[in-house]
C-alpha cells in the first residue's frame, strides 16, 4: 500500500525540482548584463552622418544579442531665471507659510495647491546660484517637510524621510532654518541621519571650480561628501569656459571624469551620440572623451566610429582603456561589407564567408522575454521528465526501505534505465541552453531531448 508520507515527500520533490530548474533556465538565458555605449566623431557633418549609419547596425546587432545600449546624461548649462520668476515663488512660500498657521484648510489640500511651486523650485536648484534665490528654493523644499509632518503620521511615515533627503540632496549648501519653521520640522531633520556617497571628480582642464546642484563644493580634482541618489554636476574653468551640466547617481564611492572638450564635441545624445570635431581640432582625443563618457553611463565597454583616411574604424574597448578589437570599413562599402564588419567586432573569433553573413535582427523586449520564458519551461520540463520515474519509484517503494532488491533486476533494470536516460538529457538540454543562449537551434535540439525523455520515460 502506498504510504502518504511517501507520496508527499515525491511530489513536494517534483514540485521544487520544477520551480528551481524553471529558475535555472531562466537565468541561463539572460546571464549577466552587459553595458554598452556608442560613439560616432568625425572632423564634419558627413564624417558622423557616415559614421552614425554604421553605429545604427551595430545597434540592432547588439538588441539582437540582448545587450543595454546606455548613454551619458548631458545637458545644456541651465540658464539663471529671471528675477520675476523668483519672485513669484517666494511669495508663493509666504502665502504657504500663513495658510499653514491659518489652519483653515487640511496639509493635503495646501500641498495640492503649492504642488507646481515647490517642483518648480527644486527643479531650478543648478540653475540659482545667488545666496538670496537659493534661500527662497530651500525655504519651499522645507514647506513641503512641514505639510509633510502635518499629515496623519507623517512624521514617522517614509514619505517625509524621502523629502527631507530630497531637501539635502539638492541644496547641500543650505542647512539654515528660519524661525518661522516649527519644532517638528526641526525634529524630523535632526531624527533622519543623512547619508553619505562620494564623488570623485577629475577634469581637463583641472582647477575648474565644482558646481553641485548650483552651489560651490570645491575645485577638480577633488573627493566630494554627498547625498547617495542623482546629482547634477556642472565645472566652471578659467576664461569663462563651462562643461555641460552632467547627470550622474552617486552611490558609495563614483568616479567622474570631465572633459571639456569632449562635452563641447557632443552634439546628439540617446542610444548614439555623436562627437562633432569642427575642423577635426581635439579629433585625436575622441577616445579618451569616449571614455569618460561611457563611464559616466556606467558602461563595461564602449564602441567607437572614427574617420581614417578615407575609411571608419570601429573599435570597441573597456572604459579602463584594455581594447578588445577594431575593424575597417571602406567609405563605399555596401551594406552587406558593414554588417559583415559588425559581426567581426562582437565577435572576433568568428569567420564567415560573404555569402554566409546575414543581417543582424533585432529583438523586441516582448520577443526577448518570451524566449525566456521558453527556455526555462523546456529545461523545466526536461527535469520534470528526468524525476518523474525517480516518484514512481518511490511510490512503488523500490528503494524507500531496507532493500532496494528489485531494482536492479526484473522491473527494476527497465525503470532504472530510462531515468538515466532522462537524466543525461536534462543534464545536456541545459548545457545547450546555456551555451546558446535565445537560439533557434538550441531550442530545437531541447525540443528533440525533451521528446526522447518523454519516450523513455512512459
């Protein structure tokens, strides 16, 4: 009779086998993450227009491959707004602070009618730099604390802990409370330790004074004390030159390196930016500008497309400076000469002849998951059907007491064989998933394992 305990003990089995090799599969397929940032430069429009064309393909080789495109995050230095501009928020602070002793509305519905006011005022902290406008942004920040603090346990709630952080991430150099604030408000920064994340920052030219969020921490090189989370960078250098303002996330301790010339060259930016060199001044240091920019995008490795007597070199190499290979293109190549190309820069081992290459596809996010999701379901199934006759086993008590007799005779030697067949082909099915990764091929070999198991199994 078959005992229940042995029955549950089986299929309690089969189940964690089926959850953690579906888990495997899954994770067999996507692997780790790789982070790439693309680079076109040239002396002249042509030059990165030609150059921008051969970065398009090798962008939808790399979707197909399933690797992140990443890019810096630059900006046009933020103009100083007007005075009328910052006047009208910091009477819009006052009428705030009376409302708020007034006590004729709830905290809700005076922070839903200040709202607008206050993002506006944290979204113009780099662009203020004088002492009495920045005042008047922080001041809003704190009125939003305080209608924080009045809302039902809000002191204690994570809503007020994320503002107060907001308030010191963005005005480091603010840390005055004027009278008008009250006690709780004094409280709620004094109970919520800040954190702390370090930005080591270099330049070329060096000496440039450090702007954070607009206000003045230092000159390059220098190791600044941060709040962890988003910040905006700005370097002010002698004969009134100005980098881009930079957009970077601190968290423990983050390298920056910014150069000059290379944010002056950067004139498109998403999944492709371009280095435009007028004249080709500063061409020669298109890599090491490449460089600090793909580490500002935290990138393993970056590609670049630089012009060369009359043909495009693409290289690709780690943002530490190790290169991992580079290829030419003719100006006249064909289409064909330039996926032909790509291919031999992602993967230099490779030899395909002419007639063999084909265009790489890329992958939609939804065809991406999908293919996860079939792979883990075949290598889940795959060792469903491995354990299957290991429960049958079981039930049938051949090797769950003291003697396992009959299984390696009669009965027992036609069970025994099939799971071991079964267990091999789980074994090689996840070999092949892993090794090619979203293949077609993979999939039908899996498919050609799973039936073969079925077969052995029942």
């Amino acid at each position: 009779m078959e005992s229940p305990h042995r029955t549950a003990v089986s299929w309690a089995a089969l189940c964690a086998a089926l959850i953690c090799s579906w888990s495997l599969g899954v994770r067999a397929q996507s692997g780790p993450e790789r982070r790439v940032a693309l680079f076109s430069a040239g002396g002249s429009q042509q030059e990165v227009e030609f150059a921008d064309g051969i970065v398009s393909q090798l962008t939808a080789a790399l979707a197909a491959e399933h690797i992140v495109v990443v890019a810096p995050r630059l900006a046009a230095p933020p103009a100083q707004p007007a005075p009328a501009v910052l006047a009208e928020l910091r009477k819009a602070g006052t009428a705030g602070l009376r409302e708020v002793g007034a006590g004729r509305r709830s905290a809700q519905e005076i922070f839903l009618t200040y709202q607008p006011d206050i993002e506006r005022a944290l979204s113009l902290a780099s662009a203020v730099e004088d002492d009495q406008g920045r005042s008047t942004l922080w001041n809003l920040c704190l009125l939003q604390v305080q209608l924080m603090v009045m809302l039902p346990d809000g002191a204690e709630g994570p809503l007020v802990t994320d503002v107060v952080r907001e308030c010191r991430r963005r005005f480091p150099d603010q840390r005055e409370f004027a009278k008008v604030w009250s006690q709780e408000v004094l409280n709620v920064f004094q109970a919520i330790p800040a954190e702390s994340a370090t930005l080591d920052i270099r330049s070329a030219p060096a000496s440039c004074e450090i702007r954070i969020y607009g206000a003045p921490v230092g000159l390059t090189p220098a190791r600044v004390q941060v709040e962890p989370g988003t910040q905006e960078v700005l370097l002010r250098c002698a004969g009134g030159r100005q980098s881009a303002l930079h957009t970077v996330k601190a968290a423990g301790e983050t390298p920056l390196v910014i150069r000059l010339d290379g944010d002056a060259a950067l004139q498109s930016q998403g999944f492709e930016a371009s280095l435009l060199y007028p004249r080709g001044v500063g061409l020669q240091h298109a890599r090491e500008h490449a460089a600090a920019l793909a580490g500002e995008a935290t990138a393993d490795s970056f590609v670049l497309a630089l012009p060369k007597q009359g043909e495009l070199e693409l290289s690709i190499q780690r943002t530490s400076g190790e290169l991992l290979g580079s290829v030419t293109v003719a100006r006249g190549a064909s289409r064909e000469e330039r996926e032909r190309a790509v291919t031999a820069l992602l993967h230099p081992g490779r030899t395909e002849s002419a007639n063999s290459a084909k265009p790489a596809k890329a992958t939609s996010p939804r065809r991406a998951r999908a293919d996860r999701w079939l792979g883990g379901s075949l290598l889940g199934l795959s060792l469903l059907s491995s354990i299957w006759p290991l429960t049958a086993i079981a039930k049938d008590g051949d090797c769950f007491g003291s003697s396992c007799d009959r299984v390696w005779s009669g009965t027992g030697a036609k069970t025994w064989l099939p799971v071991g067949v079964c267990i091999g082909g789980a074994i090689a099915g996840t070999v092949v998933l892993w090794a090619a990764p979203f293949g077609r091929r993979a999939y039908r070999v899996q498919l050609g394992v799973l039936s073969l198991q079925l077969g052995g199994t029942f």
